[in-house]
C-alpha cells in the first residue's frame, strides 16, 4: 500500500520511524506540511518525496493519512476522495461539522474511496461498536491532561470545559478529537469534561458507557509524544495498527 502523509509533525514522525524499522504493508513515499521544512526532513528519513501540494501524490498513493489539523481535514479530505483514494483522519474533530461530516461520507461512496477514523488516544472503541446494535444510553468523557498539554501554565487542577463534544472540539481543537471519534462511534454528540491537572504527567482520557448491555468504564492514562505533549503516543499507534489491518486477513475485535 503506497502512502502519502499530510502533516508532518508527532504523529507523522512515529509512523514513519515504524514503517522504517520493521516491516509491514506500508510504504511511506510522499510528504507534505505547510512547513516545507518538516516535509522535507521526513522524507529525507524515509527515502521518500516531499511536495509542494497534496494534489501532487493524488495519482501515486493508495492511502493519506492525514495528520495535520482540522482545517487540513476541511481543505484536503473532499480532493482526496474525489480522486477515489482512501483517507485516515486523524483530526476527527473537524467531522463534528455535520455539513462537512456528510459531504465526506457522500464523496467516499461516490468515489467507492474509503474514510479510516483510528480509535486514537482512546480504548474501549471495539465494546462501544458493539454496544450500539443495542441501545447506548449516556456516554460520558472525562479528559484529564497536564498544564503543557493544554498549553496553559496553572499550579492548580481547574475544570475547563463541561458541555458537549460538538463544541469541546470547537474550544480545544487540538486536544480532544478522542471525544468526536466517540461521538461517531456512538452516534450522540457525548458529555466531555476537559480538567487541567497539574498533578497528571499523562494524557488521561476516562469512558463511561452505559446502555442495554450493562457498563463500560475505560481509562487510559497515555504516553505524551516527545515532539507534541498534547498528543499522545497510543493515537500515533492506533492509525499504525489499523493501517495494518488492512492487509490481515485474520482479524480480532470489533
Ligand atoms: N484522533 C486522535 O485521537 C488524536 C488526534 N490528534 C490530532 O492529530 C493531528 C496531528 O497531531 P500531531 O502530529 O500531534 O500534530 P503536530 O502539531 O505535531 O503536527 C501537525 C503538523 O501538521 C502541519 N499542518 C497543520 N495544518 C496543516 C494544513 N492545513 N496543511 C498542511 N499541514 C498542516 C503542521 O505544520 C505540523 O507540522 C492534530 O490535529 C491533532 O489534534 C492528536 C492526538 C490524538
Ligand atoms: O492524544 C490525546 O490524548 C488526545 C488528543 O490530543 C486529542 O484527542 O486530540
């Protein structure tokens, strides 16, 4: 599978220290961010090409993992899908848009083009899917990350957002897509609570799911990626394994 990458920061740069070090369906060839510099010093790690646009790998990849950020998702995504090639989002949080969220799924089944959403920096996707062929009743999100993650400098632990995930992504774009691919996951637009905690030296992300099944509560107390501490390690190997995924033909979980 030939694969192109939009955004070439913490995410980007995991991805591709795997693809180099162990083998695997993926081959990374094509590098874009709107900081050339970062496109290029990926590519250059990876044998690979740096360009200038993404409608300059359309034709040469398979696959383009987005990595870049909500508005990359608003302005590359429908190109990408137009060209009947597959996409992984990793900025879900710009599909809390519904009109943007519909035009998507109506371009990749025009297209025949597939849309991959990983479950991130999150656990618990796999039981929640199935819990919704019954009935979900409440979903809740409990987000707890340290000061540097949130880019806010506190000694003390302050509930920052209370409210739902629609308008949580619109707050804190780049801190809590975990909550819109939750969302979709279930389709509700969940309860989230953001806390900055001083206390925490990890990305901690809490579920709560209840309905005819019985209950889930998951927690994930994430890693925090070396080049970005508002991201976490866990979100960069998640889109890894379902890219892999796709070339297994034995397959486990939901
Ligand atoms: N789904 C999930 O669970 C998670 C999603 N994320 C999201 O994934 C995305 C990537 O995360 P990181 O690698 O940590 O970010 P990063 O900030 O380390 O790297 C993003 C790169 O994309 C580039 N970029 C931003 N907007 C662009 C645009 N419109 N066009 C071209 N390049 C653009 C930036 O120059 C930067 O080099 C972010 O939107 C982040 O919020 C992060 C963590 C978890
Ligand atoms: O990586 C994380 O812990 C979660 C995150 O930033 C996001 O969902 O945007």
């Amino acid at each position: 599978m030939i694969v192109g990458i939009v955004g070439c920061g913490a995410i980007a740069n995991i991805i591709t220290g795997y693809v180099l070090e162990e083998d695997s369906n993926i081959q990374l060839r094509f590098f874009y961010d709107r900081d050339l510099e970062k496109a290029e010093n990926l590519a250059s790690m990876a044998d690979g090409i740096a360009v200038l646009k993404v409608e300059d790998m359309l034709d040469k990849v398979d696959l383009i993992i987005e990595a870049a950020s909500p508005e990359a998702v608003a302005e590359i995504v429908p190109d990408i899908l137009k060209a009947g090639k597959d996409v992984l989002i990793m900025s879900v949080g710009a599909l809390m848009d519904k009109g943007l969220r519909s035009k998507i799924e109506d371009l990749a089944t025009k297209n025949n083009a597939n849309v991959y959403i990983p479950s991130g920096a999150i656990v618990g996707l796999d039981g929640i899917k199935a819990a919704s062929i019954g009935e979900i009743t409440s979903v809740k999100l409990v987000t707890r990350k340290p000061p540097r993650s949130l880019g806010i400098s506190t000694d003390e632990k302050k509930l920052l957002y209370k409210g739902n995930a629609s308008e949580a992504v619109k707050k804190f774009p780049l801190n809590i897509n975990v909550a819109a691919t939750l969302s979709i996951a279930c389709d509700m637009d969940v309860e989230v609570e953001i806390i900055v905690d001083p206390k925490v030296d990890r990305n901690v992300h809490e579920i709560t799911v209840k309905g005819d099944f019985g209950e889930l509560k998951t927690i994930t107390e994430n890693v925090r990626c070396s080049l970005n501490p508002k991201t976490s390690v866990l979100a960069a190997y998640s889109a890894i394994k379902l890219l892999k995924s796709l070339s297994e033909n034995f397959k486990v979980g939901t």
